[in-house]
C-alpha cells in the first residue's frame, strides 16, 4: 500500500505537511507560504516552516512581485533565514519570472503524413542505421513528444510493444504515430513492418489509445500505412 494514502495531512508534523500535502493533493491545493515553506525546508524552534514564510510574505503584503524584489540582504533579516535560504527563494522567484517572460512554444500539429515526414527530418536524414520513434500526440493531434524507442543496425532494430505503450501512457498521450527509417532507401515495407503495425496497432485499440499511423522514412520519401490503407 502507498504510505502517502494512509497518511492524514493533520497527523504530519507542520513543517512536513506541505510536502506531503503536494504529494496528496497536488501544487495547486499549496498556498504561497507552503510553497515557499518547501523552499526554505526548515523554520526556527518557535516558527515552523510555514509560519516563517507567513512572516516573510506579511512584510511583503503578501505581494509576490514584491517578494521578488527582495535582496539577499532583505530576506536574511528574518530570523532562521540564512544565505542558502535567501538564495533558495531568490532562485525561486527568478525562475517565475523567466517563465512569465518566456514565449508559450506552438506545439506542432499533424494533420497529414507529410507533417509526419517533415517532423522526422531533422532526426532521421542522412542516418545510416535504423531507428524506431514515437510521436506522441495529445487529442487535437499536436505533438507533445519525439520519442526514440529503439536504434538498430542497417538492416532493422528491435522493438518491445510493451515499451512503446509504457513510453505513451507516461506521457499520457491519447494516440500516437510510429516512425521507422530505411537507411535502404527501400519504401516497401516489409513483412516484419507489417507485422509489428498491426500487432501494434491492435494493442492501442485495446488500451484505447490509437496509433494513427506507421511511416518508413527514407532521404529520398516516405510510405504511409495510412495513406495506404492498410494500418
């Protein structure tokens, strides 16, 4: 049994509870003192952790832009903060600045197998042994993830089902696509590409979680089960 589930955040000692509050509830459910309570890690023998980053936040407004702008020197005047604490959360708030500045990346999205082919591009031309990816996709087709599940020699490479799917579900994809190249230049799926696509894609349909597509990638073109019709 997970020890986390039989655990009541009220039983925990106050400078452990965010912490397992996160682990039980999730980020979210923490205020900003808790936050910043798993930051500092310790309080003082009178302060638990959450109570002196209460103090901290109180001389602030609770203002975090505010907390922001605070030194080094600012934070250590607060008695069971020293330099590494200071750091820690000056670290802290750096980063949710950098984050809050930085461009949302446009996930790709696939609407064809030509998109497939031009994502795959930059990792599988020019290659001179085979490798198997997984595009993993989230439910409008755009792609959370390039996955390399296997690398083999000229002639092919292994691939583990049970791996593919681990690789999908850990990343809670909703359906994926399979990418294998032909360092051959050969567009003709074998016998062993079409068994693999349609044991594959058998399981998926089985753990609800399509694979919309198998493409053999090569310098010169492509083949699409798909497209083919015959996924």
């Amino acid at each position: 049994m997970d020890i986390y589930s039989s655990i009541k955040i009220s039983q925990l000692a106050e400078e452990d509870r965010p912490r397992e509050k996160l682990l039980l509830r999730g980020k979210s459910a923490l205020t900003d003192a808790e936050l910043i309570a798993i930051l500092i890690g310790s309080g003082t023998p009178s302060l638990s952790a959450v109570d002196l980053s209460k103090h901290i936040l109180a001389s602030v407004n609770y203002d975090l832009m505010a907390l922001a702008k605070m030194s080094i020197q600012d934070l250590k005047k607060f008695k069971g903060i020293g330099e590494a604490k200071a750091i820690s959360i000056i670290a802290a708030m750096e980063l949710g600045r950098r984050r809050k500045e930085s461009e949302p990346v446009k996930k790709p999205r696939i609407t064809c197998s030509q998109d497939i082919y031009d994502l795959m591009r930059p990792e599988l031309l020019d290659e001179q042994v085979e490798y198997f990816y997984l595009i993993l996709l989230n439910r409008s087709n755009q792609v959370l993830k390039k996955h390399m599940v296997s690398q083999g020699g000229t002639a092919g490479t292994v691939v583990d089902p049970k791996i593919v799917f681990k690789i999908a579900l850990e990343h809670l994809a909703q359906s994926v696509i399979l990418v294998h190249n032909h360092p051959s230049g050969n567009l003709t799926p074998s016998e062993q590409d079409k068994r693999l696509t349609q044991r594959l894609v058998k399981i998926g349909r089985e753990l609800d979680l399509p694979v919309l597509d198998h493409v053999i990638f090569t310098d010169v073109g492509y083949f699409s089960f798909a497209d083919d019709g015959s996924l």
